[in-house]
C-alpha cells in the first residue's frame, strides 16, 4: 500500500466509523444505541493512535500537495479527535438525562471530527472549502440535536446563517486568489507571490474574503457575535467540541494560507495583531459580566483566539517553524 493510505488512515477511520455508527443505530437496535458509545470511543482512540504514529513520521504532502501532512495538520488533527473522544464519553450521561440518546449523535460527531482533520491537513483552497462544510453540516445538527428544547434550535440557526456566510466568503475569496496567482495551492500562491505574477489587488482582496471566513469559525472579535448564544445553546458536550476542535482547525488553516506568503503581502501581520488585540481585550472584559457559566466560557474562548493569533501576528518576524510549534502547544494546551 502506497503512503497515501497510512497517511489517511485516522479519516479512513474516523468516516468509516460513523458509517458503522449509523449501521449500528438502524440494525441492532436498543442494544445498538448502547454498543455504538463503545463503537464510538473505540473508532475515535484507532484514529488518534494513528494520528499520533504518523506525527513521529510524517508523510509529508500528499496528492501533489493537496493534503499536507506535517506537525501542524497532524497535532492539529490529535486535538479534534481528543476533543471528539471527550465529546463522546461526556455525551453518555448528558444525553441520557435530557432523552437524547440516539445513535446518530456520535455518527455525526465522527463526521465533524473527520471534517476538522481533513481542514487541518488542506494543502489548497479547495480542499479547505469541502473540509470546512464536512466539519460544519453536522455540527449545524449537532447543536440542535435536543430539539425539543427551543434554546438548541434557536442556537442551531445562529451557527447556521454565520456558517453559511463564511462558506460563501470562502468561495468567493478562494475565487478572487484564483482570478490573481492561476492557482488555489498554498504552495502555489506563495510562488506566484514571490515571482510576482500575482496581481496585488485581486490577491489582497481575497486574502481578506479568506481571513473574514476563517475569522468566523474561530469567532474572532468582531465576527463573535454568534458564540455565546451557540454555546449556551447548544449541547454541553458539542460546544466543549466546537471550542476545541473546530476552532483549532480553522486556526491551523488560517496559519497554514498565511505562513509563507505573508512576509510578501504587506501588513497582515499588523492587523492579525489588530484582530488578536481586540479578541483579548473584549473576550476577557465581557466574560466577567456573564450571567451563565456556559456564555462566561464562550467569551473566554474568543479571548484564546487572540492569544492565538497574536502567534500569528509574529509569521515574517520569527522563524515559521517557532510560530507553528507555539500555536500548536497552545492549542493543545
């Protein structure tokens, strides 16, 4: 087998899990629901044992640079699949007292997870666009999974209209960055940029339609709005998920789109450092206001992403591998 089946094999069995998750649920079924929690953990521990073998050896790039297995993607990838095994096992209690234990819970949850390490390890603007709708489609049903609770349902339409914004940026900046360097490879647009066959309007503007996506996921201020609302919410254990996973994912790419060519694109730096000042100051001021345990967590969680960020701030001032290795510990821890 090539080493583009080892270096696929946690998604290889992250979405092959929630298939059998979903097989689970509708063959065996009372005893199905109880074996599919065990399934779950079981499918989630495989993927990161797996994920973690391959961060001792990484592949490296895989279908011309496609998907880009190194440190960053691969630690990335262990967080959302820690995060995705937690989820599982709080979920167990959780959903039992509130009557919500159905199978298709972790079925979609294996389905996040898979779209959170598929975002992480992107190698071009295409393959973030499908890896961020894999990660967000089941999220959206996740979030208003008690749907007989109207908070769960109102927090899931709140996830969704800012979700789908940020998809629709995604393609458009994505489209824009095409129109500029011929190319949505990572790797790619660095060259264009330094050979200067980019075209500097058309390449700055969807660099920012990219970031403002980007921005969204994590909820970076001022596109927060929607974050403590969800995570009040939403499940207890799907936005402890949210916070962890889907944010580190949407960080990793957002430093992996930025990582080289930034140095050449002018001041992105300075407003990363703009964004990441913001996010610190108002995270952390209105998280003491907070009436709810859930909505003082959420505002804590935007002022991690400007911690976050101001790494991303440093990208052309110190060495990239430092930044990537600092925002990697920071987001495991």
């Amino acid at each position: 087998m090539g080493p583009w089946f080892h270096g696929l094999l946690p998604l290889t069995l992250t979405l092959g899990g929630a298939l059998g998750a979903l097989l689970l649920e509708v063959t065996a079924g009372e005893r199905g629901r109880r074996a599919t929690t065990l399934w779950n953990a079981l499918v989630l521990v495989s993927a990161l044992v797996a994920d973690l073998h391959l961060l001792a050896f990484p592949p490296g790039e895989l279908f011309s640079g496609a998907l880009v297995l190194d440190g960053l993607s691969l630690g990335v990838g262990a967080v959302a699949l820690f995060a995705g095994l937690c989820a599982v096992l709080f979920a167990v209690d959780y959903l039992r007292g509130e009557g919500g234990g159905r199978g298709e819970f972790g079925a979609l949850l294996l389905f996040s997870v898979s779209g959170a390490w598929l975002l992480a390890a992107s190698g071009d603007l295409l393959m973030a666009l499908v890896a961020l709708e894999l990660l967000s489609l089941p999220a959206y049903a996740l979030i208003g999974y008690l749907r007989n609770r109207a908070r769960s349902v109102e927090a899931a339409l709140k996830y969704f209209v800012p979700g789908a914004v940020a998809t629709a940026l995604l393609a458009y900046g994505a489209a824009w960055v095409y129109g500029a360097t011929g190319t949505l490879s990572y790797a790619g647009i660095a060259k264009a940029v330094c050979q200067g066959h980019a075209s500097p309007t058309l390449l700055a503007a969807g660099a920012a339609l990219v970031l403002s996506a980007l921005a969204f996921k994590v909820g970076v201020v001022p596109f927060h709005a929607w974050v403590p609302d969800v995570y009040e919410g939403a499940p207890a254990p799907v936005a402890g998920f949210l916070a962890a996973a889907a944010k580190a994912a949407a960080l990793a790419a957002l430093l992996r789109f930025f990582r080289a060519p930034l140095p050449v694109w002018g001041n992105w730096g300075t407003l990363c450092a703009l964004l990441a000042v913001a996010a610190m100051t108002l995270g952390n001021l209105a998280a003491f206001v907070q009436g709810t345990v859930k909505r003082m967590l959420a505002y804590s969680s935007v002022s991690q992403v400007g911690y976050l960020l101001g790494g991303l701030a440093t990208l052309g001032v110190a060495p990239d591998a430092d930044v990537t290795r600092a925002v990697v510990v920071y987001l495991i821890a």
